[in-house]
C-alpha cells in the first residue's frame, strides 16, 4: 500500500540545509519523502520479505541522518555534495536507496551466519555483491543511475506488469504457482509471453530513462 502525505516541495539541497540547522518542518518532510519513496521503489532495488522492510527503512534513515549530521552530504551554493566534497550526482532518494541496499546486504550475511540454510536470494546475494564491490557501491554514479532509472520506470509500469515480476523475480515463484495465483491466463504461454513483454518494457524503459538522463 502506498504511503500518502500533504507535504511542501523542497529541493534534497533545502532538506539538507534543514536538518543541519534543526528544522522541524524540514525534518519531517525529509523523513515522509524517503518513507514514501522507499516504500514505492524497494522492490525494485531488493529482494527482502514485507516483515523485514521496515527495519531496513528506519536503518536506512538512521544511516542518512547520520552522513547528513557528520557532513558526509553536505550543501555549497545550492549543490549536494558528497565523498571528497564532489558532487553527487544523483538525486537524495537515489542516494538513500543505496543505503538501503547495504543494509539489505548486512542483514542476509548475519542471517547467513545465524543460519547454515540460505535462501535463494541470499546465495545470489553473496555471490553478486562482494565485499570489495560495496565499498564503492554509494559512490558509483553509472551504477545509482541505473538504479534510478529502474526503480522510477517500475514505479509507473502497469498494476499487471508489477504483479507478474514481482512474483517472478521477488517471490521467485515458478510458472506453475504463478499460473494458479493469476487465474486470467489461461495457458503457461500466455503468462510467459506476458512475462517477457513486461520485462522487455522495464529494460527498454529503464535504458531510455538511464541515456536520456545521461545526456541532459
């Protein structure tokens, strides 16, 4: 279900400011932007069960916080500014996203070490995200674009293309479970035909959005 607010339109340059100044109405609108926005795009960046998300969410903004308070972002002349004071060049979602997706990666190890039974995502999860690769991880702009764009392209697919994905590559649901939970197809070629145009769609979108965001 997705999360609802009244809120004013600050620029992340404004909201930074404010929490560094201790601003109340910054602070809030702050934290409702970041649970909205994750709470719209986290399935799009993490694979995770619904009883966890929440704890990520509040790590996560915890995590911002922090950077923000201890001027890992910082703001100069209306511009946010990161590692080295560069610019950051992606948006402050995009950026606590990132976050998101290293809290994800913690928890699945230590659940790793609780338990000699992994899951599916989290073999993939060791396998694809090294410890070496994730040093850099809040730092590498090709790869937060992407992430950008892919998360912001799901975000506007339709109810059908996200319910079909999100049970296919969320869930890791197979074609016959998938087949009982949506009853309107009636063939496992329909529903894989389905399946490969939705994410074709996403791919094509997605590299559209990325290019086209690359070039303004």
């Amino acid at each position: 279900m997705k999360i609802r607010f009244k809120s004013l339109v600050y620029s992340d340059a404004a909201l930074v400011e404010g929490i560094l100044k201790k601003d109340p109405e910054m602070e809030r609108n702050l934290y409702l932007k970041c649970k909205k926005y994750f709470s719209d795009h986290y399935r799009a960046v993490f694979f995770a069960p619904d009883h966890v998300r929440d704890d990520i969410f509040q790590n996560t903004y915890l995590a911002l916080w922090d950077n923000i308070e201890r001027g890992k972002i910082s703001v100069r002349e209306g511009v946010l500014l990161g590692r080295k004071s560069q610019p950051i060049n992606c948006s402050l979602m995009t950026y606590m996203m990132s976050i998101a997706k290293l809290k994800y990666l913690e928890l699945v190890r230590q659940e790793c070490k609780e338990s000699p039974f992994a899951t599916i995502e989290e073999r993939n999860a060791r396998l694809v995200y090294d410890p070496e690769e994730q040093k850099d991880w809040l730092h590498d702009d090709e790869r937060m674009g992407k992430l950008e764009a892919i998360s912001d392209c799901i975000a506007v697919m339709s109810e059908r293309c996200r319910q079909i994905l999100t049970l296919f590559y969320v869930e890791d649901k197979k074609l016959d479970e998938v087949l009982l939970l949506l009853p309107t197809f009636t063939s496992k070629d329909a529903l894989k035909t389905a399946k490969n145009k939705c994410l074709a769609k996403l791919k094509s979108s997605s590299k559209e959005l990325y290019q086209l965001r690359r070039n303004i």
